[in-house]
C-alpha cells in the first residue's frame, strides 16, 4: 500500500483489519450522496441510454489497448432470461468490475463505492449511468457518516441493485467488500448475497424467473502493468430456488421498501458461493508460491512435449498443481491458506525468484524446460514489419497521447489506494483523456494546418482546402473533414504502438535473456535441475 492512506488499525465486529482507507474514501459528501439519480428499469439501460453506450463503446476501445491478451470463457453458460449478481474476488480496483461487466450479455446496475459518484469528471459519467453509492463498514466505523445516515444510503442503493437483478438487469459485486493485494480471498461480507436474496424475493412477487449467482475468476498476469494478460473466467450458475425465498421476504418488498433477508438463508448462500469462488483464485499462502506453481506448470508442459501457449492454459497448469499439492483436508471457508509442504515447492520457488530477479518467468524457458531459451528468427518478421509503420505513426501518437500517458502515470503512481488501483487510474486518464485533450488537439490542429494551408499545397500537391470546390461552404466542409479524421487517426496511432510496446516489451526480455551469464545463469540451471529431479519423484 503507498503512502498516504488511512490506517488506523481499526478491525470490525470480527477482529478483521478494516480496508485502509484513501483520502479520496474519507470525503463523505452526503448531499451529492442522497442525490444520485436512480435507475430507471423501463429500456435496456438502467442509466442514460446515450451516455451508458457511449461509455461501454469507450471503455471498450480503451481496454484494448491497455490488455495485450484477453481471453473470456464460460460466457455461454449465462443464463439468458434472468437477471445475474456477478461475484469474483477483488485485486484490481475498476479494472474488477469493468472486466467482467463489459464482456457480459446484458447491461449492469452498478453499484459500488461512495466517492464513485462524488468525484470530479467521474461522477458526471457515473450519475449519468445511474451508479448507486454504497457505504462501506470501512468509512461508518471510523466515523465518516452516522449510522442512520449510512443505513439510508445503502438500504435505498441495495434496494435499487435488488430491483435491477429482479428484472433481468446483471450487477456485479465483490463478497469481500474491497480490493486488496492478498493472493487468497478475504473474509467475504453479506452485501451481495443479501441483494440477490431481496432481488429474488422481488422477481418473485412479480412472477419473474429468480436470478442466478455467477461466480467470475479473475486473473492478470501483472496487474499493474500496461499490456498484461487477461482471463475472465465465468464460472456455472448458482441459481436461487424457491427454498432459498421465504414467503415472509415476498411480503417485505412488495411495497418497494428494502428488508433484510433471514441471516440463515444469507450464510447458506455466502458459503454456497465461497466454495465455488475460492478455486477460481490462486489461493495459496503467498504470491512466490502462486509463481513457483506457474513455473511448475511451464515446466510439466515443455517435460511432456505440449508448451503453454497463453496466459489461460498457465491458470489452469499452476491450479491443478496447487489442487493436487495442497492438503485435501484445507477448508475452503478459511482466510488464512496453509503453505504448500512438498519437496518440489522449494526448488520450484528458488527458480521462480531468480527468474523474476532478471524480470523473467517460465515462458523463457527452452524447449526442456533446463534453461534460458535463445534466439528465434520466425517471431521477429512481424515486429520488423510493424517496426516502419510505428515510426511513421509516433509523432501523431506523441501527440495524441503524451498528455493522456502523462496524467496517468502521474495518478497511478502517486495514489495512496495501493498498487490494486494503479491500473484504476491508468485506465480513467486514457478514457477521459481522449474527451479532454483530443477536442483541443484537433483544433490545434486544424488551426495550424489553415494558417499554413500554402505550406501543405507544396508538400502534398494540392490545395486540400479546396479539395470539395472553392465556394465558403466547400471550405468549411474540407475543415471538418480534416477535424473528423483525425480522431480515428489519433485511435490508430494508439493501437500501432501498443502493439509495437510488445515488440518492444519482448526485445527486452531477450536482452535480458541474452544477458544473463556467469553465475546467474549457473543459478538458474541449477535450481531448473533440482526443480526437475523433485518433479521426477511426483506422482500427479
């Protein structure tokens, strides 16, 4: 966690540890608050048709560049005609929800925290879309609002969340009630299970099909990094049954007012949903055993002849290790995970650290899987051709991004909300850095190109304002064209580097490939040989 957030030491009812709070979650502003507009259930948006498509469209365009892979799997098995609570554990600020809301079917009722609708620039989207502000036990506990006040918040936002599920709207929250940097889930919290409980109790008295429970996995390669590797792997369906909605809650919400679901049905499903959720996670005692597992997993695969060939298959490799190595008898409802205690685990680590050392992994592996791996001249033609085309476009791209890539760095890496929320902020300047500074550059530069429109007829060969006729309207006509190109030019610009930042990115690691001799590369023959002798002894 970085510096500047509030952490008093404050624990709940529990004994647990309350998040550490930022300065930004302290800022209660209740009347901004009690005023979020509410979502509207009649169309297919819950907030502003406009401005929810064009945030999705957006949102969109900017994950694109910002993740080099992207995989989405079991989105077939969402159920289609009744509305879904999305769960998933919790280690990447707004990129959480965004991940799993935007590859869904259907769009959402959000919810999520306060200083979501009270930030600046970011609240004029979120009230528009009709997000609804939750108070979490982190900012009432330590005095941020009265009970009273926080009880009317939130029990006004669940209700609204509630209604949203029970009318086939999807929403996504997070059992554990906020990001964090763990490698195995929180302590999970009762908010979603209660709202999918109320939203079953809703769509019952409507005569609606109860909603389902999706438990989502999650997994970035680095998280904090631009253009990492991404999977969203929706999980099967938890569907509610008419067991799980006493009568006596039917009766509670038909008069539009939130009331609590029985504790009993609430525990039942929260530990429903933990045993399905936890597996979907790394869930291991620390993240240099979760590595030693993906090097396990490059190794098992280039042992029997089949290399891993996307972040996904890497998942699944180290989860089957982990499933197989750690004690059957580990409850899946514990916080705290036991380390691993097998003979492979240490070499395994060992090698893990030392390639990470060199800020390599187990994809720079050889073919056996005993050493670092050299050159290969096949996967170097399309960096080559790409390589002309970047130069060409980073004068535009400079242009069009620096003062975007600027602010973002300057936000992700002086937040005081951790290293979870770096990307948080990578993402939002690169979203509305384009609404902010791409208006003012094009007419920069449109200005700059009519006032040197002589210079351009010499360099181009013709007069590109009279390029529709001579007439007034014919100029202005060519002026606008000019400022609509260049929005799709600044995008293309965009896409050529991220993409040309992978070239870059794998240059790199053959540097450091190449670079490793001596000693280090002794080390890392020796723990890759230890590693294989201790995997010649398991029996998976």
């Amino acid at each position: 966690m970085a510096s500047g957030g509030i952490d008093d030491g404050a624990v709940d009812h529990r004994g647990d540890a309350l998040p550490v709070l930022s300065k930004s979650a302290t800022k209660m502003k209740m009347d901004k608050l009690l005023s979020t507009p509410l979502p509207s259930y009649d169309g297919s948006t819950p907030g502003s048709f406009v401005w929810t498509h064009a945030a999705w469209w957006i949102a969109r365009r900017v994950r694109a560049a910002q993740f080099r892979t992207r995989e989405v799997t079991g989105r077939d098995t969402l159920p289609a005609d009744r509305g879904n609570l999305c769960c998933a554990w919790h280690t990447n600020g707004l990129i959480d929800p965004l991940a799993i809301a935007l590859n869904h079917n259907r769009f959402f009722v959000l919810g999520g925290r306060h200083d979501l609708v009270t930030r600046p620039l970011l609240s004029w989207w979120t009230r528009r879309m009709a997000v609804q502000p939750v108070v979490r036990k982190a900012e009432l506990l330590r005095g941020g609002c009265s009970e009273e006040e926080a009880t009317q918040i939130n029990g006004r936002s669940l209700l609204m969340l509630a209604t949203g599920i029970s009318e086939g709207f999807g929403c996504v929250l997070f059992p554990e009630g906020t990001s964090h940097s763990d490698s195995s889930m929180l302590r999970f919290r009762t908010g979603p299970m209660r709202t999918v409980l109320a939203a079953g109790a809703i769509a019952k008295s409507r005569g609606n099909p109860l909603p389902a429970v999706i438990p989502i996995g999650l997994h970035f390669r680095n998280r904090e990094l631009f253009r990492t590797d991404e999977w969203v792997e929706y999980g099967a369906p938890l569907q509610l049954i008419d067991e799980d909605i006493p009568d006596e809650l039917v009766e509670a919400v038909k008069d539009g007012k939130w009331s609590e679901p029985p504790a009993s049905k609430v525990t039942a499903l929260r530990d429903k949903l933990r045993l399905e959720l936890v597996p979907m996670t790394p869930n291991t005692s620390d993240w240099s055993e979760y590595d030693a597992l993906h090097l396990m997993g490059h190794v098992e695969a280039r042992r029997s002849g089949q290399p891993l060939s996307s972040w996904r298959e890497e998942v699944l490799a180290a989860r089957a290790l982990r499933d197989a190595l750690q004690p059957a008898e580990m409850s899946l409802m514990e916080t705290e995970v036991p380390a691993i205690e097998h003979s492979v685990l240490p070499p395994a680590k060992a090698a893990a650290q030392l390639l990470g050392e060199r800020g390599l992994d187990g994809r720079d592996l050889n073919a056996a899987g005993t050493d670092l791996r050299t050159f290969s001249p096949t996967k170097v033609i399309a960096p080559l051709i790409r390589l002309p085309i970047a130069l060409l476009m980073l004068p535009i791209c400079l242009y069009a991004f620096g003062g975007q890539v600027a602010m973002g760095r300057l936000l992700g890496d002086s937040t005081d909300e951790g290293l979870d929320a770096r990307t948080s902020y990578h993402f939002l300047a690169a979203m509305f850095g384009s609404l902010m500074f791409w208006p003012l550059l094009t007419i920069l530069a449109v200005w700059l190109a009519v006032n040197s429109a002589s210079s351009l007829t010499d360099l181009i060969g013709f007069d590109w304002l009279a390029v529709y006729g001579e007439s007034q309207m014919h100029t202005l006509l060519a002026i606008g064209t000019l400022a609509l190109s260049l929005l799709p030019i600044y995008w293309f610009s965009g896409r050529v580097w991220s993409k040309f930042w992978d070239d870059l990115v794998d240059f790199k690691r053959f540097l450091l490939r190449m670079n490793t001799r001596g000693a280090q590369r002794q080390n890392i023959r020796g723990a890759l040989k230890n590693l294989h002798g201790e995997m010649d002894k398991m029996s998976l």
